[in-house]
C-alpha cells in the first residue's frame, strides 16, 4: 500500500501547529509544503476548493482539511500507534471541548 502523505502549511498558520504534532506523535514521515496566502498554490486551491486556506493534508492524492478534522483521520489511520486522544469516552469528549475552545475562544479571527 502506497502512504504517500504531504502536508500543505503555513508557517503563519496556528492551526497547523496540531497537524504537526500529531505527525510526530505518530512517527509519520511527511512531505511539508509550505504556502504563501497571498499568493495561494494551485494544489491548494485544488485539494481545498471550499474554503482555500491552510491546513490540508494529502493522504495518497486525498486531500483532509480543517486541523481537528486532519487530527481526528491521523488517529484513526495510523491507530497503530499510541493514541491522540483518550479511550474513554467522557475524557475524549473532554479533550475535543477544549480544542473547538481554543479554535473559537483563543484564535476568533474578528
């Protein structure tokens, strides 16, 4: 099975920074593709089309995007290695509450 995964990023880009962390948890070799957003490539308009922005990642040609999504897919494709989030339920509940406030709370773009 071909596991062809890039990563298309800014360096800019706070939500990316999970899609990174993530990577490495699970030991997962990438290809980084950094993107300047005021000139947008043609990949990521292509592998994002609804909302054109970083971050996406491209796992054998199929692009995942929006960063807890991309955490969420990386767990459960690589599940052989250690776990992102809790096996308990409740506590998994607990860990995605507090990354939708981050998003909505610490990162509100005006």
């Amino acid at each position: 099975m071909v596991n062809e995964v890039v990563f298309l990023s800014s360096w800019v880009s706070p939500f990316s920074m999970r899609i990174k962390i993530a990577l490495a948890e699970k030991g997962i070799k990438y290809e980084y593709k950094e993107e300047n957003l005021q000139d947008k490539s043609p990949l990521l308009l292509k592998m994002n089309p609804v909302y054109k922005k970083v971050p996406v990642l491209i796992h054998n040609g199929k692009p995942i995007c929006e960063s807890l999504i991309i955490v969420q897919y990386i767990d459960e494709v690589w599940k052989e290695t250690c776990p992102l989030l809790p096996s308990d339920a409740y506590l998994r509940a607990q860990a995605r509450f507090w990354a939708d406030f981050i998003d909505k709370k610490v990162f509100e773009w005006g």
